[in-house]
C-alpha cells in the first residue's frame, strides 16, 4: 500500500521542506507587518508598504532577513513533522482518533440519486 512509515530522516526532511515553502510564501507579509510597526516609518496602508518597499529596495526587500529566518524554520518545522509524525503512529493516538471519530483517511461520499 501507499501508506508506508518512513523514517526520522525521511520526516525531518520533509518538515524541513514544508517549513521552507510555507516562509517563502508568507515571508513577505511579515516584513510589511514588521515595516508597518516600526517607529519613524508611516505608510498610509499594506499596500503603500510593499509599494514603497519595491521603489526603494527592489522586490528582494520584501525578503530582507530571511536567511535569518530560516535558521529558526527549518529545525522547528522539521522536529515538529517528526515527532508528529512519530506520535501518528502510537497506539495512544490512533486511540484519540477513534475516540474523537475521525477517520484516518477521507471516507468517499455516497453517490446521490435524483428522485423526483
């Protein structure tokens, strides 16, 4: 079946990508929200902020400080999928699954009928 356990290194690595792709994609939202907050800088709204940043610093200012970042991401991201990941498979938690009744994988919806 598909639904092989992989190991630790396969999870970390896995964690590690989703974190990377997830700050990439909102990483420039929180440049806005933290250029917004500072002191001494007055942008009338989101959208003068990121048009301000642009003019002044190119489309790489939105990214400033992600290297930074992305030191803290990837470990967080990667422990947090492994142990996940891990717990995914106790008997404990399968336990809470059936407890709170989700299903492990989406049942497929019954195939309505028109009756008139």
């Amino acid at each position: 079946g598909g639904n092989v356990p992989q190991g630790p290194l396969y999870s970390l690595g896995m964690g590690a990508t989703a974190g990377i792709i997830a700050q990439t994609a909102c990483y420039p939202l929180d440049t806005i929200r933290r250029r917004m907050q500072l002191k001494g800088k007055n942008y009338k709204s989101t959208l003068d902020a990121i048009q301000t940043i642009i003019k002044t610093e190119g489309s790489l200012g939105l990214y400033r400080g992600i290297s930074a970042n992305t030191l803290k991401v990837i470990p967080n991201n990667a422990i947090r999928w492994m142990v996940f990941e891990h717990l995914k498979q106790s008997p404990a938690f399968k336990q809470l699954f059936v407890r709170f009744n989700v299903a492990e994988t989406p049942e497929k919806p019954a195939p309505q009928t028109n009756r008139v």
